[in-house]
C-alpha cells in the first residue's frame, strides 16, 4: 500500500507518475502546481491518462472509470477521485 493515503500523500504520488510515465524533465513533484490543467495547460491527451489511470489502479487497487477520466483534468482531481474510491472501498 502506498506511503500515504493521505491526500498530501496522493497528490505526491500522482505527481511522481505523471513525471515519470510522461517523461516530463525540468518538473520535480515540488513544483508540479496541483491544478495545472493537465489537458489544456500540460497538453497530455487521453492515451497518456490511460496510462495513468492503469498506474493509479494498480497501485491503489482502485478502478478508475474511463467515464469519469474527462473529471480528471488537475492531479488535485486526480488525487480526490483517488481518495474517494480507497475511502468507499474500505
């Protein structure tokens, strides 16, 4: 189970698979703004938040919908959907 289950935790983690799935370099998960738009301001299209969604899934043991994908636009979102789901599987 990942270190923090907090959202400060998730956030952190998040952050850490949109770096490194994405390959993004000059961004560390400091200074990653937690609601930058992730489509519009970051340019990541829906292949790359699959990706995410699978990471995230496993990691947390979660099912993320891919109806619910559109929502996730900002880690924050990502992270309180994240939340969300861990806290309703209980």
């Amino acid at each position: 189970m990942p270190e923090g289950n907090n959202i400060k935790g998730i956030i952190k983690k998040v952050a850490q698979t949109i770096i490194f799935e994405l390959k993004l370099e000059d961004v560390t998960v400091e200074t990653f703004n937690p609601d930058l738009d992730l489509i519009d301001e970051l340019g990541i299209d829906s292949m790359d938040l699959a990706t995410i969604a699978l990471v995230l899934q496993d990691e947390y043991k979660i099912v993320i919908d891919e109806d619910d994908y559109p929502k996730l636009k900002t880690i924050r979102l990502i992270a309180e959907y994240v939340a969300e789901r861990v806290s309703a599987r209980g």
